[in-house]
C-alpha cells in the first residue's frame, strides 16, 4: 500500500437500483462508480498514472470473478459466449 492507500473493507447486499458504470471526471479522467443502492463506491487511478497498469489488471481480474460470480448464482440467465476467445 501506498501512503495514498486506504484499506477498508464492506459487506453488502445490492439494492433493487444497483447498477455499475464508467463515467469520466470534468478532468477527464476515468473512474468506475459501484450504484449499490444505497451506498455507491468509485474506484479511481491513483494520483499518478505509474499505478494505471495495476488498477487495468484489478479491473479485468474483477470483470472475470464477476461474471463468475453472476454464472454461480444465477446460471439460467447464461445466455451462452457472445464472442469467440482467442489467444496470442
């Protein structure tokens, strides 16, 4: 952790309105903002982009375990792949 860092941690359940997206700040700068409904968390590059590489690895580490997650606890709203995987 860095002295920018907080380290916390929170349990909750998603209201009927929880949602997610990307949005930009009037910096233009990216951040990703959780809707739990009620309570929303935004999740943003640290002050200087050196750390960008590590949150853009946090951030596809977390879409894989998401949508792992959605399979667990809902597997009829599985749809099938949308697109084929390919590999380098």
């Amino acid at each position: 952790m860095t002295e920018y860092s907080t380290a916390y941690q929170v349990a909750c359940a998603p209201g009927p309105e929880a949602t997610a997206a990307m949005l930009r700040m009037p910096e233009g700068l990216p951040v990703l903002v959780v809707y739990l409904d009620p309570v929303n968390m935004t999740i943003q590059c640290p002050p200087t982009h050196v750390g960008a590489p590590e949150l853009a690895r946090f951030c596809r580490d977390l879409a894989r375990e998401a949508a792992r997650f959605a399979a667990e606890i809902d597997p009829a709203g599985e749809l099938g792949p949308r697109h084929a995987l390919r590999t380098r």
